[in-house]
C-alpha cells in the first residue's frame, strides 16, 4: 500500500521593494543637513536660487544685445 501524497501549500514570498541607490545631490543634501543648521540650509538654498537667476537675467540679456545688434545691422544696409 503506497501513502497517499499530499499536495504541498505554496510557501508565500515577500514582495520585492527595490529602493534606487542614492544619487550624488541625494547624498550631499544628506551631509548639509548634518553639518548645517537649517537656516544656513535655507539660507545656501537661497543663494544658489540667486545665482540661477542672475544668470538667466545675463542669458536674456546678451539674446536681447544679439537682436539689437541685427536690428541695427538691418537699418544700417538699408541706408
């Protein structure tokens, strides 16, 4: 007489959660908040965002002199 076998409950298997490594601004914004207080944080933060803009302001500004300059040019041979 052979043993009846038995069928064998699926053994349950966590899910899977991949967790990207850190980037490099991740991990420099890590130390700055150890290292800083944070209004020094916002206080870096806001100069960097001062810096973005002045040189937006200085992009537009040499777009501008460019078309100034065509403009002029076009007036000039037109004379």
């Amino acid at each position: 007489m052979q043993a009846a076998s038995r069928p064998v409950p699926p053994v349950p298997v966590p899910p899977v959660r991949a967790q990207a490594l850190p980037s490099v601004t991740d991990a420099l914004r890590a130390v700055e908040a150890l290292l800083l207080g944070p209004g020094q944080r916002v206080a870096r933060r806001n100069a960097w965002r001062s810096v973005l803009e002045d040189r937006r302001r200085a992009r537009d500004r040499i777009e501008a002199q460019h078309v100034l300059e065509a403009a002029a040019s076009r007036v000039s041979s037109a004379t």
